[in-house]
C-alpha cells in the first residue's frame, strides 16, 4: 500500500526554490519556510510567483507532485516527471475504454457511488441533526435519489446515464443549504455556481474539488493509468476526464461534507473571504490557511475501506479506487468497485 505523506501548502506569494534537499519558500527575497523533500508527496501553491526550474527538476525526479492554483483554487498546472505507467496497462485501457459499453459499465459504477454517497449524506443528518433539519424533506430527497439509484439499472447509453446523474444532483443540491446549520447570515446555497463562485459556500466548494481534482489525477498517474483518457466525461485538451470520472463517486463524502464540516464547526467564518468587482467571491491568505490545515488532518484521518476491508486513511481513497480500476481493466475483477461509504 502507498504511504501517505505530507503535502506543502503554500498560501501566500511565495517563491519556491531548491536548496540542497529541501524546499524553500521565499517572499520578499526572506525565507520564510524550509521543508525537507523527503517528507513530501506533494507541494500545493496558490502564489504567483512560481517556482525554480531546479526545484520542478527535484520533483520531478522525486515524484513529488507539485500542483498550481490560482487564488480562488482554480486548476492552472502540475509538474510531474517522466510517466512511469505499465504500457500494457495504458494499452488495455485506450482499447477497453474505446469499447462504449466497457466504459458504460464502469461510468455507471461511478455514478451509483455518487448517489449513495449524496443519499448516505442526506440520511445521516436526519438521524444525527433532527431537531435542526427539515427531516421529512430530506427523506423525500432520498427516496428521490434511491429511484435514481434503480434507474442506472436500466441505462443503455452515456446521455441516459447523465439525466439520471442530473437529476440526482438536482434533487442532492436543492436540499444542501439545509444541511448547513450555523452562520445563516453568511453562509446559504440557492444552487451551484462557478467561473467565478459569487458566494461563500461555492467558494468553499469550488476550492476543495480543485484539490480532490489534483489528487485523483495523481493517483491515476501513479497507478499507471491514463488520467486524461475518461469513461463519462468527454476528453478536451488538457481536462483530466479519468480524474473527473473518478472523482464523481467521491464529491460527497470527500468535499462536500468536509464544507458543511468547516461552515458548520466555525472554522471558516465571513472575515475568511473577500468579495471582488466582477461578484466573484474568494478566501483570503488566511482562509486558505484554515482550509490546508484541517483539509489536511481530514486525509490524515483512517477509515476502514468498504471494498478492500483494510485501514487507510482518506487521503489514500482515490489511489485505492485508482488501483481497483486498473485491476479491473487487467482483468483481475469483474467489475469496477465504487466507493460506497456509511
């Protein structure tokens, strides 16, 4: 199993350079953080002033995944080194994947996770917040998504399989701002909104699939796979479809629930964001920082895998469900596992 290890946040505009075996971040010409290379996995930044080709070089070699996000969290680019992925196994994916119903199968497996994960949310709150939720509602919404749930049963095509999907978002969002039981005045959720989020919670939302982006991209590309090669969403130029795909089961438990989590404990407040000109709203330097920390305690924390029925801890779900794809692909299963959590 792969050990997880740190990740380097970097919240402010710093300048990211090598010495000797280290990483240094710089601001102003002043190091203001060294962090030693072997105790990494992975180095977020959200500055502007890059970093030192020594430093990609390092990483690159290192396989240390060095990841850039502009300051409301938006994806901009990784450094990654040589691919090192089984081309047998890199084979048998283009060719499975090009097969409609092999992808079709998988597609459908991810999607069943996504809905009993957004039902599990659901049901949850109703059993530990019934006195502070609108408990018949949400039980309405489950029993909608568990008919989704039915549905993907008798889908023969990708454009079925996402009305499904649509629908079962609908029904999940319209009930999301229920779920959010402090800090009304500042923190509400009519719908989904991005590019740019114009409230706090999307905000929230937006920044976090941004990281659960990166690090089922990586865990992809650690497992040999092809991560911009899909199964549902249409491949674009430079979009990860694979680590979209992916990461659709894991949206609930792994982003979602960690913004209610954040809103809901107090941790993130209305003095961590800032609104601009065009109505987008951003967390500040120090709202970010609040949102690495506890983002990275939440990967640090174990859970017993539902499939494999070992100890990991959240930071390693989408390596495991990258390996379980690839043991799919091989042969090795007879099925694609999705992640179901409760």
């Amino acid at each position: 199993m792969r050990k997880l290890q740190n990740t380097l946040y970097v919240n402010s505009d710093c300048y990211l350079q090598l010495d000797g075996e280290n990483v240094v971040a710089k601001e102003d010409g002043k190091v203001v953080g060294r962090v030693p290379l072997h105790n990494l996995e992975s180095i977020v930044t959200t500055g502007y002033t890059g970093a030192s080709p020594a430093l990609m070089r390092a990483c690159a070699d290192k396989n240390i995944d060095l990841c850039f996000l502009s300051r409301n969290g938006k994806f901009l680019a990784r450094i990654v080194g040589p691919v090192k992925g089984n081309v047998i196994l890199r084979k048998n994916q283009y060719q499975k994947f090009s097969d409609d119903s092999f992808s079709l199968c998988i597609a459908k497996n991810m999607i069943r996770g996504k809905i009993y994960n957004s039902k599990w949310i659901l049901e949850r709150y109703t059993r530990d917040s019934p006195l502070r939720v609108n408990v018949e509602l949400l039980k309405e919404k489950s029993k909608l998504l568990s008919e989704d749930y039915i549905k993907i049963d008798s889908v023969d095509t990708a454009s079925q399989l996402l009305g499904i999907e649509g629908s079962a978002a609908q029904n999940y969002f319209s009930v999301y701002d229920n779920l959010i039981l402090n800090q009304k005045d500042v923190f509400t959720f009519n719908e989904r909104n991005r590019r740019p989020p114009i409230d706090p919670t999307n905000a929230l939302l937006s920044f976090c699939y941004s990281l659960l982006t990166s690090m089922c991209t990586s865990s992809l590309e650690c497992t040999g796979l092809d991560p911009y090669f899909g199964v549902y969403h249409v491949e674009r130029p430079g979009r990860p479809s694979l680590a979209l795909d992916l990461m659709e089961e894991l949206r609930p438990v792994m982003v979602d629930r960690f913004v209610l989590n954040l809103i809901n404990t107090r941790r993130i407040t209305k003095k961590d964001f800032i609104q601009k000109e065009n109505g987008a709203v951003l967390l500040t330097d120090e709202g970010r920082k609040k949102l690495f920390i506890s983002w990275q305690k939440r990967k640090q924390e174990e859970i017993e895998h539902p499939y494999i029925k070992k100890k990991i801890s959240w930071g390693l779900v989408p390596f495991v469900q990258a390996k379980l794809l690839s043991s799919y692909i091989r042969g090795d299963l007879d099925g694609y596992p999705p992640f179901f959590w409760k």
